[in-house]
C-alpha cells in the first residue's frame, strides 16, 4: 500500500527494506528485523513459532515476490539512520499462537480495569474518604486537596505515560508492565492504612495515589502495545475494542463501586485494589513473554524533562483555573495559572523542538507525518475533552437536581448517581467490542467518524429535554451516547497502533494514553468553567431572591449570591447540601423560622432554584462538546483507508525486490 494509494506518508528509510534484508541466521543486518519480518521469527529456512512462513505478512498469508527473511521492517530512529544490530531483538517464544494472544488480552484487560477504576473510583466515594480524614474539602483552605485527590492520579498518568511507554520499547513492554502492576499494588497496600487526619491524612492518601498512577501510567502506556504485538492485525480491532471498553468503562465502574463500598468503610475504596494488583502481579509475570522488537537507545532525558515539566505545569494550571480568585468566580485571572499555563505551552513547544533534533527521541516526531496516526490521535484528543465534560455535567446534573427532585438524600446522591449512570457504560460495552471487529474487516475510518457523529446526536437530544426529565428518554440518550464513544474508541486505537512500526508501538501507546488522559483533564478545566460562566449570569439573582423570599436578611442573600457558584457546584457534586453549606456559616438557620429552615435545607429548594440557571448552562456545555465531537469526526475521516504499517512496509519490499530482479534481468 504506498503512499499514492492510500495519502500514507512512509516512513524516514523505509525504503531501504529491500537491501535491509535479514541474515540466514535470524539476526538482524543494520536497518532490519529478525528473519522472518516480525516478532516471532526464526530463520528463513524454517516456519517461524508464531506459524507464519517466512516472507509472509502479520496475518500469515504469503507475500509473493518477496525472498524469504527479506522485505523486513527497517529499524532506526525514524530519522532515517540504521539501528545498531543488535537493537532488534529477535522474538522469544511463541509470538502469536492461538493460546497466548488470548492470555495478553485477559491480563492486559485486567491492568487497564484495575488503572482505570481508580482513576475515578474516588469521584463518589470523596465525602467519604474526606470525613474519614476529619476534612472539610469545601473550606477555602482545603480545596487544593479536593482538586488534588479528584485530579491528581489523572495528571500523573498523562504526564508519564509516553515516558514510560518509550523505555517499554528499549527495555522490553513486558517487563514496564509487570513493574507496573508491582508499584500498582504497592500504593494500593499503603492507601487504606493511613494514621493521620486532617491536612496530614489528606496528603498520605494523595502522595500514595501519586505511586499508584505511576504503576497505572506503567499499565496504560504498554498494554496495547503488548496486544498488538499478540495480535495479528487482522485481529487487533477486536482485541483493541475488548481492551478500550475494559479502560473506558473502567471509569463509569470505579464511580459505582466507590459509592457500594464507602458506603459501608472508606478504607475499602483502597483496599479493593490490593488483591487485583496483587494478582495481577504474579499472573503477568508468569504467563506473560516479552515478544515484541526491543530497540536500546540511551533515554532522552531532555526531552522527558521538558515534556514532563510542561505538561505538569500546563494540567494545574488548569486544575487551579478552577478556584476562585480574586473577586472573580474563578482563577484564570490568577498569575500562577497564567504563568503554569503559558509556561507549560512553552515547555511542550520546546521538547517539540528538541525532539526532531536528538538521535534517540522520547516521542518520535515523524510519526506524525502517517495521516492513519495524526488523524487517529488527534480525534482522540478532542473525543476526549467532549466525554469527560459530559460525564461530570451529567453527575452534577443528577446529584444537585434530578435525584433530590426526586426523593434521595444529597448524602446517598453520589451513588445513585452512578448507577443512574448504568446506560451509558452499557452502550460502550455493547458497541466497543462489535465496532473493534467489524473495523477489522472493514478498517477503522467510518466506524469511528460515525461514532462520534452518534455521540454529538445524543448530546443535541439532551439539549431538549427538561431539567427534570423523564429518566426513560434520558436513559436511551445516554445509552446512544456510550454506544457512539463505543463505536469510535476501538477502531481508533486499532487504526492508531497499527499504523505505527512495530520498534515504536510503546511510545505511539503511551502518546495514545497521553491525549485521552490530558483531554479528560482538558474537559473538567473548560466544562466547568463554560458552565460557571452560564451559571455567573443568572445564579446570583436568582439565588438571592429564593433566599430572600424564604426570611433570609438581604444583605445576607446578596452576599450568598454573590458567592462563586463553584462552591455550590463542588457542594452538589460531593453529595452536600449547597444551601445549608452556604447559610450555616453565617448562623442565619439558628434565627429563622422552622418552617422556612426545613424549605431552605430540604430536597427540593435547591434544585428548584437553579434548574434554570444550570440549564443555561448546559446548553452552552452540551454545545461546545457537540462541536468538539463534530470537528473530530472530520479529522477522523482523514486517516484514510485501511493502514498496517508492517504490511505497507512488506508491499514496498516486494516492489524493490520485484525492480531488482527486472535490473539483474536486463
């Protein structure tokens, strides 16, 4: 498939195939791969362990014109330089049999499961955990450690995630993973034993967290890598879809089961995660082989500092963008966010620079030059941002409106939340898998553009219903909702890592995991900032004239209404109720009314007052993420037709091996 065909741009020494070729005994000449042309070769005068006859393609059918162990995957930086010899290491074992593809997938599913629960398992269970401290979270003091528990595993993992998935090319994706679920296991064992309280206690159960989303980055950045090194590519849309909604539906699972168990302790939204790390320890490190090309290469420490400390400043910048500052509803005016935004712009733009300029790259530049991997990941990013808006939006929705409309305690709130929340998950476990295998026959690029054109309908039907809907319509359209993200996140992975050489599929997996971390980050900083501004435009008034209809002194009213509605956001979200957190400080309950007391800190009074202000808001949310998902249907259309890096490679072989035999003709 040249580039002619297909809009594919090759890669840097590509070409060289031909010439490249293996050795009779399976080591690798400089610019090539093992005989055989892949992991799990073995020489060419026999058949490789994975069953596939020398000379042939990923999926095993033969390549006509092509000498045995020639036609292989030149190794090399991507500039265009040859590796050194022994840069590709041959395959050990059996690389693609029938049995052990499927053990990668089960381990490697379980990994991004267990990453991704607790990711946001959390989310729930914070009044919780917060109460179990002694911790006031909605004290002006206290709200960096709300942002930091809520948000901390996520920045961690989008910041080391490609790091970690460029030294599982050098040092083996095995061997990262395996780490991983070890240091994974290990934060998970100190987390639920924390002796302190207070600020002290907050901080052991964020500090652990942090080790936890290192050894969850070590899980996210390699599994897929693993599994395309298992999977034959005419299978990876299959294995990718199970592995995307294990990862995907990971986080909706993680909001329910924190709410079951900080129900009964809090400690158990900890100690859940002891076992499955603890297992999956022991199980990858037996059952799993490290098949696929390993390329030692000094790590780029330049560009991991530069891309880290970027990437870190510009995501709390974000994260402290959402505090109040300054008389203003929120901190964008603030110059620590402008100066850790602005500077982690400049960060990312400087390790860009010195990516295309060192001789071993952390993030391989050229990558982007394949359209299947630039359209592919840059759908991803902006995919990313709209789901991650609209699951928050939807839980405030539930928590702070719907749900106390409807009879539950602010307290119970949180998890009720979650299970109302049931459909959505349930449209991606149904769609991911069938999408993932229907884009292996198919290829990837109109089941994931029209993915997120379902999703974007679905957003567009919630800007019609009521505040106070009838959970049957609501239901279906979140169900569409989960099914269209379903739809677009399996082929896109599958499109994505087969696009890439098989030397670079740790790093193209960890950029993949990059984007869809640093867009759910992305997503919180613009939804809940596009919904305070709806909500700053109409709350105030209305919170003062409720406030002030129900005997509250005016002066008192005013000056609640005037408050950031973050507060009262962060209130709902957390299962509190917003009136009585704002009016038990200024001691106006111990002077009103009964009467008026139980209406203002009741079930009903809150969501009533700002159902139509957060409904204003929603338009404008669900809008901007209609439009996000849109432009990334566009881009998604742009990856082409069907891509397989290594086949593309092999066509081009036989082509300089077919130009070969014509010039020795003449």
């Amino acid at each position: 498939m040249s580039e002619s065909a297909n809009g594919q741009a090759p890669e840097p020494g590509q070409g060289q195939a031909a010439q490249n070729g293996a050795r009779r005994d399976g080591t690798a000449r400089p610019g090539g791969v093992p005989a055989g042309g892949g992991p799990g070769s073995a020489p060419e005068s026999g058949t490789p362990a994975g069953g596939n006859p020398a000379g042939s393609d990923p999926a095993g059918s033969p390549v006509s014109g092509i000498p045995a162990g020639n036609g292989s995957i030149p190794a090399g930086n991507g500039s265009g330089s040859a590796a050194d010899p022994a840069a590709l290491a041959p395959a050990k074992g059996n690389g693609r049999g029938s049995r052990y593809k499927w053990v990668a997938l089960s381990n490697t599913t379980l990994g991004m499961l267990a990453a991704t629960v607790n990711a946001s398992i959390v989310i729930i269970s914070l009044p919780a955990i917060f109460r179990g401290v002694k911790l006031n979270p909605l004290t002006a003091g206290n709200i960096s450690y709300l942002l930091w528990m809520l948000m901390g595993y996520l920045v961690v993992s989008a910041v080391l995630v490609v790091t970690l998935g460029r030294l599982g090319d050098i040092y083996g994706r095995v061997r990262m993973y395996n780490a991983g679920f070890a240091i994974f296991a290990l934060g998970a064992l100190f987390l639920p034993f924390d002796p302190m309280t207070g600020p002290s206690g907050a901080l052991w159960l964020i500090g652990f967290r942090v080790i936890q989303a290192f050894g969850g980055a070590m899980l996210m950045a390699n599994a897929p890598a693993i599994l395309t090194d298992a999977f034959p590519s005419n299978q990876r849309g299959t294995a990718m879809g199970i592995n995307q909604v294990a990862g995907i539906s990971g986080m909706f699972i993680g909001l329910i089961l924190g709410g079951v168990l900080a129900a009964v302790d809090w400690r158990l939204v900890f100690i859940v995660s002891v076992p499955i790390g603890i297992i999956g320890t022991i199980w990858s490190y037996f059952s799993l082989k490290e098949i696929g090309i390993r390329t030692p290469a000094k790590i780029d420490w330049l560009g991991n500092v530069t891309f880290a400390i970027g990437l870190i400043a510009l995501l709390t910048g974000i994260t402290y963008g959402l505090q109040p500052y300054g008389g203003h509803s929120m901190g964008w005016t603030s110059p620590f966010v402008l100066s850790a935004i602005f500077g982690g712009v400049a960060m990312l733009v400087l390790f860009c620079f010195i990516e295309t300029r060192v001789p071993s790259p952390m993030f391989d530049l050229h990558l982007m030059r394949i359209r299947a991997f630039a359209a592919g990941i840059s759908a991803t990013l902006l995919a990313s941002i709209a789901r991650g808006g609209l699951q928050f939006m939807l839980i405030i929705w539930l928590q702070g409106i719907w749900l106390p409309l409807h009879g539950y305690n602010f307290v119970d709130t949180p998890l009720w939340a979650g299970i109302f929340l049931l459909p959505l998950t349930a449209g991606f476990v149904f769609s991911g898998p069938v999408s993932g295998w229907l884009s292996d026959k198919h290829g990837a690029r109109w089941f994931a553009s029209g993915g997120l054109l379902v999703s974007a309908a679905a957003f567009a039907g919630l800007l019609f219903i009521p505040t106070d809907f009838s959970y049957g319509v609501f239901a279906v359209l979140i169900f569409i909702a989960g099914a269209g993200m379903g739809l677009f996140s399996a082929p896109n992975a599958a499109g994505i890592m087969n696009s890439v050489p098989a030397r670079q599929r740790g790093a193209a997996s960890g950029m993949l995991a990059t984007f869809q971390n640093s867009g759910f980050v992305l997503s919180i900083g613009i939804f809940f900032t596009l919904m305070i501004a709806g909500l700053a435009a109409t709350l105030p008034t209305t919170l003062t004239h409720g406030l002030a209809a129900q005997g509250v002194p005016l002066p008192i009213a005013a000056k609640i209404g005037g408050l950031p509605p973050v507060g009262s956001l962060f209130a709902a979200f957390l299962g509190y109720n917003p009136v009585h957190e704002l009016l038990t400080p200024t001691g106006v309950l111990a002077h009103l009314p009964p009467s008026h007391v139980a209406v203002l800190t009741g079930k009903h009074f809150f969501p009533q007052l700002i159902s139509g202000p957060f409904h204003h808001g929603l338009d404008i949310v669900f809008s901007m993420a209609i439009v996000l998902l849109i432009i990334a249907a566009g881009v998604s259309l742009l990856r082409g037709g069907r891509y397989v890096h290594e086949e593309d490679a092999v066509a081009q072989g036989a082509g300089a091996g077919q130009a070969a035999l014509e010039r020795t003709a003449r």
